[in-house]
C-alpha cells in the first residue's frame, strides 16, 4: 500500500526455492511500486493498458512492493478490475491481525503463482527479503508487502513477521527478474507528485542508474503519474487510501498504459 522506500543495506532472497521459473532471462520484466490503494488503480489500469496494446504483461514475471503487489498478483491471477475496485483499504491506524490478508483473501482467494514475487521487509533483521509467489499464497504476500508501520500490523510469512516493502525501496528493481526489458510502473514517482513524488523519484532514480550501469546492453521503461492523474491524488498522503480516487484513476492509467505500447512496440525487445 502505501510507500516510504529508500535503499540500502543488505537484502535477502530467502525463499526462493523451487523458482527457477524467475532466474531464467525473460523477454519482459514488470516491476509494480507502491501508493496505497490509489496506487493499485494506478498499477492495475497501466498494466491493463499495455497488455490491451499488446505487451505481454501477464505472462512476464513480475515483482511488487506494497500496492504493487497487489497489482503484480491481479494482472498475474488474470484478475477483472471490478473485482479489483471493490478493495477498499482499512481504517488506518489498525492493529487487527490479518486484515490485510482477509481482504486479499476477498480477491485472491487460496492462489499462488509462480511468475508473481513481492519485496517485504522482515521485522526481526530489517532485511527486505524477496518472497516468492509460487510458494506461498499470495493473499499472505500482499498482507506482508503492505503492511506500512504505525499504520498497520507486521504480517507473518513463513514463521517471520513482515513490514512495507516500500521501507527499503520505493520499487526494488535491483530484484527484478532477468529480462531483455524492464517495465517499471511507479505510482508515487515525478515532478507532478508533489513532495512524495520528488523525494521518491530521487530514489528512483537512483536505482534505474544503478540498474543500467549492470545491464547496458538491456532497455528499462519507466512509466509514472502524469499531471492529470496526479492531479486525482492530490497532496494530502492519505489520499492514497481514498478507494474512489483509486476507481477514478483506473481508466486514465488504462491509457496511458495503451499509449506506453504503442511507443514501446515501435522498437520492441519482446515479442507480443
């Protein structure tokens, strides 16, 4: 849900065992960043939008961080956005144990998959560590990944207690599976933002120099919030848990996802 990265540190990959589908080179990558529930509408309606102009994002393996891992599950799971628009964030502060996972749950149902990993970071060792989606159900994943300290509870993986992705970094590319091209949506990323917007598009790019200095011979992507949709959001940080602002900003991603394909598709390194 909501973001507050920054990079750093040590991470971990402690479960990726048996995802083997992940280290093999890709023609696509998606990376989803985070931005509450709004940043959901934002992920899901760009994601939907490229695949409607021919990006094959549903079958490219994708890495989300907090609202992004609810976007990279949905569009992963083949999730119809009315179903998406009925999430609705909870009342924050919230000390419920599992509410998060209980709304997931509403979506996801019992599913994993195997394309689908989310960053969280793990209470104990403040270490973020990636979680892999075909081996544990992704409703528990998205709860973990989202779980933004203060405002709601740690949620447990795997006997770990897991916080906010978003707490080591606004979208983790460093992490992202191997592929010919990167896809990086970032809700709360650009000058149109405001101050989140700046201080996270720092970070961000930050972490694309350092991506392109390992990969030069590879294309990263990066799509965020144009004037009018960040106009939808608004200055006020809490407007990012707003479930209308997040079915409002739906159609309007859907398009510039579309017009995203199509500028990509003009010199493609994946096959649609």
């Amino acid at each position: 849900m909501a973001h507050r990265g920054h990079s750093g540190g040590r991470s971990e990959r402690p479960s990726v065992t048996g995802a083997a589908t992940l280290e093999e080179a890709h023609d696509l990558s998606m990376v989803y960043g985070g931005g509450g529930v709004f940043g959901i509408g934002y992920c899901v309606g760009v994601a939907h939008g490229l695949a409607a102009g021919g990006v094959p994002v549903a079958a490219a393996p994708a890495l989300g961080t907090s609202a992004g891992s609810w976007a990279a599950s949905a569009v992963a799971l083949g999730v119809a956005y009315d179903d998406v628009a009925r999430i609705e964030a909870p009342a924050v502060p919230n000390r419920s144990t599992g509410v998060l996972a209980r709304i997931a749950r509403e979506i996801f149902g019992e599913s994993r998959h195997p394309l689908v990993s989310v960053s969280a970071v793990c209470v104990r060792t403040r270490r973020r560590h990636i979680l892999d989606g075909g081996r544990y159900v992704l409703a528990d994943l998205v709860a973990a990944s989202s779980a933004v300290p203060g405002l709601l509870p740690p949620h447990r993986v795997d006997g770990r207690l897991y916080v906010d992705g978003g707490m080591w970094s606004a979208t983790s590319i460093d992490a992202a599976a191997d592929a010919h091209e990167v896809i990086v949506v970032a809700p709360l990323a650009g000058p149109h933002m405001g101050p989140i917007g700046r201080g996270a598009g720092m970070l961000l790019e930050r972490e694309l120099r350092s991506w392109r200095r390992r990969h030069p011979e590879r294309r990263i992507t990066m799509i965020r919030p144009s004037r009018a949709i960040a106009s939808l959001a608004g200055r006020n940080p809490m407007n990012l848990f707003d479930a209308d602002r997040a079915r409002a900003v739906y159609p309007i991603a859907y398009d510039q996802g579309a017009r995203c394909a199509e500028a990509l598709l003009e010199h493609p390194t994946v096959r649609a």
